[in-house]
C-alpha cells in the first residue's frame, strides 16, 4: 500500500534528526541552531532548545538522555533535562572533528557516529579521513573516542542491526568520483567491523541520508532527490538489501533527509527534509526505538 505523507510544519531551514519522546517528535532545525518539538496530541511546535551549533542527528539512549551531532560544533554532545551541554567527543587523537552527522547508540551505551565534512569548505579539516567513529563511556563518567571505519568517504545515516552484530552505514557522497552505497559492516566480537557487503549501489544517483529499523528489522530510508533517478522517496531494505518497498515523497519533498517512528504504536513514519518541512504517513509497520521501549 503507497503511504500518503501529510506536511506538519515548516518551511523553516533544513530539518533533520527526528526522534520519538514517547509522546511528541524533536526534529532539528539545522541552520537556525535549535531543536523543535512536533507535540503528537495538539500539532504544536515549539522550541525545545537552541544555540545547538547546527546539530543534525539526535537519539534517545535506553534510559532517555537525549544525544545530538553538533555539526558546526563539530563534537557529539548530551543534552541535560536542566539545559546543560556534556560534551561527549570534540577530539580524536587531538584532532578537532569533521562534522558529525548521525549516530547510534548500542545497548551498552556507546555511541557510533558518522563524521564527514560536506560542501565545498574543507580547509579547517584537521582529520585526513571522514569515517565512522565510536565513543565508550567509562566507570569514570569519561569517554574513550576510537575509530571504526577507514574504507569511508562522507558516510551519512548509520544504524546498528537488533542484534548488534551489523553496523548499516550510508556512504553517500555527491562527488561523481565516490560511491553511493549501503553497507553492512559485520562487528566482531572485540568490537572491530569486518569488510563491508554492498547492500545497495545507487549509482550516480543520490543515496541514503537517514535511517531507521522497523521491528522485522528492516531497513528503512530517505534516499533520491529531484534531479536524477527513480525521485525523492522513502526505501523500504531487508536486512540482505533487497528492496522491499518503494514510497516516492510529494512535493516539496525534494530530497528526504532523515525519519523515524512514532505515535503511540510505532506505526507512523515522520520525516524531515531538505527544504525544511516535517511530513508523517501511516504505514503497515512499526518502529522499535531504544527508548521509550517499545516491547
């Protein structure tokens, strides 16, 4: 069955990172530094926070902190419920960060994040590599900060499969010169990944931004845009890559940014894009977000 995609909210600048509070979706307004919550009750949006240094991706851990890439601030933070920032990860090897974008967070609370640089400005880059990276919390309240790819040019949207041992990463760069991929990575059980499988190979056309599980374990993404190939739309992968099911977005869904699960049974499907609008379709499946916890 086509989903219809219903428009919520905006245009404000490009929207990204939606996660599910329980009763509401947070999505961030990158270029105007602030987090909006979408209230699932009402339809109101508000303000949850700003001076957020573009952040792009946010998550929920298992026990309800709120993480965001900060891409301007090009460091991986924690949002405190008194407005605080913690700063997770600004530094690898005392390198500043590229920028990053999206994250996952593991049952045991470590957190894994694309850092790519796009766009045209890369003079300020101190990182010769634009990878996958991982930080581990310690007994301390510290973080160790170490690398997991380094076969990866601009990787995007990334997931972590239920059972923890497939890391799904987007490798999604505009150049002609670079692929456009999905990509499972096999972790081992010292917690290195093995060689990637292509899933999917989108060609010279645009790939995945965001991502998101249903509970079957599927992968679902924000892949397309308006200038080439099948259009903007929302994939529907099996974890093997097939494609299971294709949903194209309307107009003025341009290129589709990022989406998750929400309303009460995990049946809704929101999604942000780049021109700056949030959207939402009811579908025939159903989210499993670390938290709340679903079941």
């Amino acid at each position: 069955m086509a989903w219809t995609f219903e428009r919520l909210a905006g245009p404000y600048t490009l929207t990204e990172g939606p996660a599910w509070d329980g009763s509401g979706l947070l999505f961030t307004d990158i270029h105007n530094n602030r987090v909006l919550r979408f209230d699932g009750a009402t339809g109101r949006i508000d303000v949850r926070r700003e001076g957020t240094n573009g952040a792009n991706g946010l998550m929920f851990d298992r026990d309800g902190q709120l993480y965001a890439c900060e891409g301007k601030g090009r460091r991986v933070v924690r949002y405190e419920p008194d407005g605080a920032t913690t700063v997770i990860a600004d530094r690898l090897d005392g390198k500043r960060l590229n920028s990053p974008n999206d994250l996952a967070i593991d049952s045991r609370g470590r957190i894994w994040f694309t850092d790519p640089r796009y766009g045209d400005d890369r003079a300020d880059m101190e990182l010769d590599h634009e990878s996958v990276l991982r930080a581990t919390p310690g007994a301390d309240g510290g973080w160790t900060l170490e690398r997991v790819t380094f076969d990866t040019t601009r990787p995007n949207g990334l997931l972590l499969s239920h059972d923890e041992r497939w890391l799904y990463v987007a490798q999604s760069s505009y150049l002609p010169t670079e692929t456009r991929q999905l990509r499972g990575y096999p972790i081992q059980d010292d917690g290195t990944v093995g060689r990637y499988e292509v899933l999917h190979d989108f060609g010279p056309h645009r790939g995945i931004d965001g991502m998101c599980l249903d509970v079957e374990g599927n992968i679902v993404a924000t892949c397309g845009w308006e200038v080439s190939g099948p259009g903007p739309m929302v994939c529907v992968f099996a974890p093997s890559g097939r494609v299971l099911e294709t949903h194209p977005t309307p107009d003025p869904v341009k290129r589709p940014t990022n989406c998750t699960f929400g309303d009460p049974d995990l049946t809704t499907l929101y999604l942000t894009d780049i021109n700056g609008h949030l959207h939402r379709a009811r579908t025939e499946r159903k989210g499993r977000p670390a938290w709340p916890r679903s079941g």
